[in-house]
C-alpha cells in the first residue's frame, strides 16, 4: 500500500509551512504529497490559502522521490484548457510524478465570493466530462488533437513540450457516485479516489468500478484504486483520550478514518490493504505537526512495509 499525506490548502497553508511539509514527506519516506484545490475552507473566513500549482511547481522542483498531485481540482474553476497546460509542466518538472486529480466543484461559498458558476449536479458532471475529454486529449496525445464541446473546443492544439503519452500525467477522479462518476472513472481515469467510506461499502464500490471498466474494454490492474482518510494518530492511549473529537472517533472509524495509536493504525491501514486498497491519502490537517509526521514515519511505515 502507497502512503500519502493530503493537505488541505485552504485551511491556513502558507510557503513556510509547505516548504516544511514537502521536506517531511520527502526525507521521512512517505509515497506522495497531495494537495486539495480550494480558494477558501468552506467558511466566510479568509485564511491563508496557497494556491495549487504553483505550490506544486515548488515541490517539484525540490524532490526527487514522492508523487505529487490535486484532490482534486474543479473544473468549475479551473479552465481544463489551462490545466492541462499547467499539469504538463508541472509533470515536466518532476519528471513524471504528477497525479492530475479531477472534480466538478461543490464548494458553494468559494464559487459565490470569487465569481464563478457552480451550476446544478447535472451541469456540473456535464462541464466535468468535457473537461475531462480536453484534458485526456491534451496530455495523452504526442499529436495534435481536436474536440468540439458545448463549453470547450480545441483545433489541431497541442502542448509541447511533452513527455511520451505512457508518462502524461495520471488522471484521478475522486468521489463515490455510483451514477456518474464511477462511469466517468471508467472512462477516463488512472486512479479511482473515494472518501469517508469504511472497507465494505468501499469494496461494494469497487466491485461496481470493475463491472464499470470491464464494459469499456478496460483492464482493471491498470486503474489505481484510492482512499483519502482523515487521520488523528497519538504516541499513546492518554494522549488519544485527550483529543477534542474523541466521543466521534466511532463515527469518523465507521467512515474510513485512520485513528488510534501507532499499532493500531497499522492494523486499520492493514485491513484496508487486505479490502483491495492501493494507495490511501492521509489528510493532515496540523500543519506545523512535524512531530505527528515523524511519529508515522517510525512507528507505521516500517511495519508495513515489511
């Protein structure tokens, strides 16, 4: 199983506490760094918010090892056209580590302040899978391509330079609709990514994807399967009984999280491996938690790694 950390941008992340993030990722043996894409934390607060792809530049630039990626990136903001523009180069930089994560958008507060049109579910999955029609195309082809949408087209476009089609960026599509985007992950994707979901409704999910990529003459090996987790882990029992959200851990196991001690979130990330999850994202949401990092790195890592 891939360990990830996700960092939630907008929850206060400025260049200091990045630059500290990434390095700790980096040295302390960690699979990748993943970042969501938000102008604001869901409040009509205004918090530090550093924005995606120029943090992800920097990160490119200073390591050699871990993934990097979006969790994910709305098209309800983000011009495909552009994105795929930036995703290359940032793909460029690292030399193939990143991982383009997309999304239709649902934050309703960041799309009023900012000017943007969030638009219904059935418009937001329509502009989704254009989006995703232009991306593909862009990063996946050595060629020039055309396409001719409601909302996007493209004639004889391509983006140069490039690395080979087999080293574009990998495309997730994160969320659990069984309706819409499952089909479009069929479709489209590399990676699956679900969220707050406990290992049998994941599973029941899966099994869904497969069916799904089976009738589009697609092998499943080749989708990565995902699971981004809230995560709160302390060095001993007292200090979990301690935490704020204790009479919560339940409900937050129930959906996925990853809570406990060293030994125990071991076995709960265990289990997950053993219900058919490849990689999994721990959100970490304390930025200046080092400390919280290296207790992973020592304690989890090694153990399943083994």
């Amino acid at each position: 199983m891939l360990i990830s950390l996700m960092i939630e941008g907008a929850f206060g992340l400025n260049w200091p506490r990045w630059q500290r993030l990434v390095r700790a990722a980096e040295e302390l043996g960690f699979d990748g760094l993943y970042r969501s894409d938000h102008f604001m934390d869901g409040t009509d607060s205004h918090r530090d918010a550093l924005e995606a792809y120029v943090s992800l530049a920097w990160a490119a630039d200073h390591t050699e090892r871990i993934e990097l990626g979006t969790l994910v990136s709305p098209v309800s903001f983000r011009d495909p056209r552009i994105l795929a523009w930036q995703a290359a180069a940032v793909n460029d930089l690292s030399q193939g580590r990143l991982r383009l994560g997309l999304g239709t958008g649902w934050q309703a507060i960041e799309h009023d302040s900012f000017g943007f049109e969030l638009g219904s579910m059935d418009e937001r999955f329509a502009r989704l899978e254009e989006g995703l029609e232009v991306v593909t195309r862009l990063v996946r082809s050595e060629h020039p391509v055309s396409y001719h949408g409601e909302r996007y087209q493209l004639k004889d476009a391509q983006l140069v330079p490039q690395w080979s089609a087999a080293n574009s960026p990998a495309i997730i599509i994160g969320g659990n609709g069984e309706k819409r985007t499952l089909p479009l992950v069929a479709r489209f994707a590399d990676e699956w990514n679900g969220l707050m979901m406990g290992n049998e409704e994941w599973q029941r999910r899966n099994h869904l994807l497969d069916e799904l990529l089976r009738a589009q003459g697609r092998d499943g090996a080749t989708v990565r399967r995902s699971l981004m987790c809230g995560t709160i882990i302390a060095a001993d029992q007292a200090t979990l009984d301690a935490d704020p959200d204790k009479d919560r851990f339940g409900e937050l196991l129930g959906r996925g999280a990853v809570i406990g001690t060293p030994n125990e979130v071991v076995e709960i990330l265990a289990a997950k491996a053993e219900a058919g999850i490849e990689s999994v994202q721990l959100q970490w949401l304390d930025f200046d938690d080092i400390g919280g990092l290296e207790l992973i790195a020592s304690k989890v890592l090694p153990q399943l790694r083994r």
